[in-house]
C-alpha cells in the first residue's frame, strides 16, 4: 500500500512539474510566428495582423475556426517563389484586433474587402481553409470583381445541415465550452484535425495552450461561438452556382471533421463530390491519408496543385 501510495505521489509530482512547463502568454500578441508581422487599422476600431511575402499574383490565405496565420506557413514558404502570398490573422483571432464583432461569413468577407482596397489590391486568388473556405466563397459572391479564383482547403459550406442540425451547433458550442478545454481535451482536438499529426504541428497544439492565460482570450472564445453561429446563420451551398470563378477543392480523404460524425456521417469524398458539381467551373482532388488539416499534412502535393491550377 506504501509503495502505491508513493507511486501516486510521483505521479501527481510529474504531472505538476509538466503542467508549469506549459507555455504561457498575458497576450496573443506575444506568440512568435517566426515571421515579420506587420498590422493594418481599418474601420470600426479594427486592426488586421498580417505577413505577406513573395511577389506576383496576390494569394489571400484565410485560416479556419480557432486557427490562425502560421496554418499556412509551409505553403506561403513553398509559393512566395511566384507569388504575393499573403496570409491574414482575421478579427478576433492571434495578433489580430479583438472586439465585439459581428462574427459572421459577410462581416470577415468585407473587412477583407476593405484591408485589400487599403493594399491597392484590385484582383486576388483566396484561398481559404475550412471556415476560411466559406469565407472565400462568400468574397467571391459578394466582390466577384474582387475575387479572380478560388482555392479551398477542407472548405466548410458543402456539407448542408437542416434547421435542427443548425440549431445544434449553437447550443453545442459554448463559451465557456471554449474557454474550459482542458491540456489534454486540446491536445486531443488537435490530433483529430489530422490523419498522423506530424511533430512539426506541435507548435499549434502549445500556442492554443499558451493563450488560456492570456487577457484577450475570453474575447477569442466568444469570437469562435459567434463564427459557428455566422457559419450555419449564412449556408452558401445553394448559391455556390452562382460562384462563376475557376475554383479548386481539395480534401483529404481521411477527413475527421467533414462530413460531421453526430449529424450526417458517410465518406468525406461523397460531400465533396456534391459540392464541387454546384461551381460551373470546379475542380476537385481528394488526397489520401490527409485529414482536415491537409495544407499542412500533405503541403508538398498541395503546394504543386495550387501551382498547377495558377498556371
């Protein structure tokens, strides 16, 4: 029993020494992303942090729900050989502005609007990520001048949810479910995004730890439940027919995410495959062995895809 007891004792002593190792910040600002950070003020109070690198076409990279900027760093790294890769921090989100927002798909797709007016920015290609992907597609219907083509990652928007599946996402996602996501329930989120979690992804899982302590955080939990409410508020599916750019999905077939596993279930590649046929001018490629994360996952197929359809 002695010795039982010992071994607990040890135990909770690792465990203690492993949670004050955690990293920790006072302010999102203070994640380092490796990279020259630079910061726009635009209307309404908000500033928009972004890093841009590369010359020639102009990419917009818009990150997904609770994500930011550095998600596409193995792509803009890859690209801004050929091309103006910029990569933006939205509302709400890491070095970005925090605020009471709108939150919504039209609201982020007119601050865009306005912070590439700003740049000078006439025509662009968007690629955007899970919510990042309905996002873009709402810029291209909303500014199709704006939006030369369209380049979506694991995009959100092909899946269509009735009115009680909508409502479920809304009570489902909580602030204070947010804010009390525990190291490990993180951690755990972070793998399901993938089909292997590669090491060099860790740094995403320690940054989401990190900022639990920071002042702006609670604003950041607010900003994700009100995305998932302007998510399901603004379903784009039905008007995606009338998205007239070239437009380039990919997936990864072993996507945990999409299809919703409560709600719908199936195989990723049947969604896809419905939502590709609703553009005029759609591509679709499914890669294997990648999850929701396959930007980062698979980046060197995805990189050469993204050159292909830019030629």
């Amino acid at each position: 029993m002695n010795r039982l007891i010992s071994v607990a004792i040890i135990a909770l002593l690792i465990s203690a020494c492993k949670t004050t190792k955690l990293p920790k910040v006072t302010s999102m600002d203070q994640l380092k992303y490796g990279t020259e950070v630079q910061r726009m003020s635009l209307s309404d109070d908000i500033e928009i942090a972004y890093t841009q690198k590369g010359s020639g076409t102009p990419l917009l990279f818009i990150h997904g729900l609770g994500s930011y900027l550095p998600a596409w760093n193995k792509n803009v790294a890859a690209l801004s050989d050929h091309y103006d890769c910029i990569a933006v921090d939205l509302p709400g989100y890491g070095h970005s502005s925090k605020g009471n927002y709108e939150g919504s798909m039209t609201f982020y797709a007119g601050v865009l609007k306005e912070f590439l007016e700003k740049k000078g920015i006439r025509h662009i290609v968007v690629a955007g990520h899970s919510m990042g992907g309905q996002i873009a597609m709402t810029m291209a219907l909303q500014y199709p001048e704006l939006v030369d083509k369209l380049i979506l990652l694991a995009p959100a928007g092909f899946e269509v949810f009735n009115k009680g599946q909508r409502q479920w996402f809304r009570d489902v996602m909580t602030v204070d479910g947010v804010r009390l996501t525990t190291v490990e329930q993180i951690r755990n989120n972070y793998a399901y995004n993938f089909y292997n979690m590669p090491k060099d992804a860790d740094f995403m899982v320690n940054d989401r730890i990190a900022i639990r302590s920071a002042d702006d955080f609670i604003p950041y939990c607010y900003m994700i439940t009100k995305n998932v409410k302007g998510m399901v508020d603004q379903p784009i599916f039905d008007f995606m027919p009338q998205i007239k750019q070239p437009v380039l999905a990919i997936y990864g077939e072993n996507d945990n995410l999409i299809p919703n596993r409560y709600l719908n279930g199936g195989r990723t590649k049947d969604f896809a495959e419905k939502g590709i046929a609703q553009f005029p001018n759609g591509k679709l490629v499914m890669i294997p062995k990648a999850g929701h994360f396959v930007q980062w996952e698979k980046a060197d197929e995805v990189n050469k895809l993204i050159r292909e359809f830019l030629k």
